[in-house]
C-alpha cells in the first residue's frame, strides 16, 4: 500500500458517516478496493494465512 491510496482511504472513510464505517468493519476493511490496488494486495488481504 502506498502514501497515496492510504491518503485516498482516508479522504473515503471522512465523507461517511462513522456510524456507517464502523457498522461495516465487523472483523473487515472497510472500502478494501480503495487501498488495495494491485492484485497481490486482494490476494494476501482474502488469504492471510498464506503470509
């Protein structure tokens, strides 16, 4: 993850609700499609133990 996306995330999760974010987080990421860009990132986030 890179300077940029996680500044992206953040500018993301500020116009939601935080009622809304943390309804959402139960254990995930929320908006993982922001932060995570490169295919590599999808995998290691849906497969942690494969670390």
């Amino acid at each position: 993850v890179s300077t940029s996306e996680l500044i992206d995330w953040f500018k993301v999760l500020r116009r939601h609700p935080t009622d809304e974010i943390l309804a959402q987080l139960d254990g995930k990421l929320p908006y993982p499609g922001v932060l995570l860009k490169s295919v590599n990132d999808h995998m290691r986030y849906l497969n942690p133990k494969r670390l």
